[in-house]
C-alpha cells in the first residue's frame, strides 16, 4: 500500500490575505489614504502570491471551486498592481476610468457566479462572496460614472468584505485546531475528526470537513 498524500487546508491563508489586503486597499477607496506602496506590495507579495498559491494547493486536492476562486483572485491583485505600475515602469498607456470600470464588472460577474456555488455552504463563506461581489459593481459604476461618492461607499463596503474574509479565515484556523466551533461561521455540522491537514489517496476522495463542508470534494473548501 502507498502511503497517503497530506495536503493542508489552504482555506485560511487565501481567506486571511484576502481579507487584510482588500481592507487596506479600501481604506483608500474610503479617502482615508492616497495608493501608495504599500497596498501595491501586499498586493502583489501577499494577497496575490498567497491566494495563486492556495489555489495550486487546492488543486492538489480535488477542490474546483476553491482552486478556481483562489487563483482567479490571487491574479486580479497581479492584475491589479500591473495595471498602476506598467504605465510608469515601461511606458503603457493608462487605462481610462470608463474602462476600469470593466475590469471590475468582469470581475464582478465572476464573484457573483461563485456566489451561486457557495449557497450550499457555510453563511460566513457565503458573506464574503456576496460583498466582494457587491465591491466589484459598486466599483465599475463609480468608474463608469466618475463618481467619487460611490468609490468612497465601495470602500466601506470592502472594509466591511474584508472583515468578513479575515474572520471566515481565522474562525477555519482555530476551529479545526481545538476540533469544535469555537468562532462560529452559520454552519449546521461540525466533524471533530478534522485537523486542518486532509489525506488524500489516487483513488479516493477525503470525506473530512472543515466548518461543516466537505475538503477534498469539487466543490469543498472555503
């Protein structure tokens, strides 16, 4: 017999740079601070580096959702940072704010999709898609309208996405550390045999869970 492949739950490390990135980021769409360096670097080395990673980390277990929603989002903060910076790095033209303002509705339709997909899971998880989802519109209509009042409102609805990401995140960490619920995320189960890491073997599919949702299904994780 070979011996089964242990692969931690990614879950918490994407939720929790997420949630600290995207609450600095709004602070300054709230007009608390001007974009400066250090939003772009926790965008590019830790919101966007992590989340690629956990993603690739939830492919190696089966999880299509997570796998999807991880690396997609860990590219927008590449995606993003690429887009401040190349313009002044090798000389590329600013996109005008009508057209950012599709770069957030595209990523608007994709949140909301993987909205849909997190109905079956925990009210936690489905809060932070429901407001990242929000955050994304509220953004393209601010571009689209050049309305600085609504990317002011955008960002205390981020701050309030991030908060929600960073609590989802860390209620995952100490939950399956202590083997109960000890933040509590809206979910009905709770299995006392999960740790945080899954064993995995070719031909089956782990049946642990984490905040009541199954890890290592094509639809687990977050």
């Amino acid at each position: 017999m070979g011996m089964d492949i242990r692969y931690a739950n990614s879950t918490p490390l994407a939720l929790v740079a997420f949630g600290i990135t995207t609450i600095l980021f709004n602070i300054h769409n709230a007009g608390f601070f001007e974009m400066d360096s250090m939003v772009l670097s926790m965008g590019a080395f830790y919101a966007g580096a992590a989340q690629v990673l956990a993603g690739i980390m939830a492919f190696l277990r089966g999880d299509i959702f997570c796998t999807t929603a991880f690396t997609s989002f860990g590219f927008f903060w590449w995606a993003y940072v690429g887009m401040i910076i190349l313009p002044d790095l090798i000389g590329l033209r600013k996109p005008p704010s009508s057209f950012v303002g599709w770069f957030y509705f595209h990523w608007g339709v994709l949140a909301a999709f993987l909205t849909v997909g997190t109905l079956k899971y925990s009210k936690a998880k489905q809060l932070v898609f429901v407001t990242v989802t929000v955050l994304f519109f509220l953004l393209a209509i601010a571009h689209w309208t050049d309305s600085d009042t609504l990317v002011k409102i955008a960002g205390w609805e981020g701050i309030c996405c991030g908060v929600s990401a960073m609590y989802y995140g860390l209620a995952s960490v100490l939950n399956a550390e202590h083997g109960r619920i000890i933040l509590p995320v809206g979910s009905s189960t709770w299995d006392p045999s999960h740790t945080g890491v899954d064993a995995v073997k070719p031909t089956t599919e782990p049946n642990n869970a984490v905040n009541g949702e199954p890890v290592g299904s094509p639809t687990g994780g977050i």
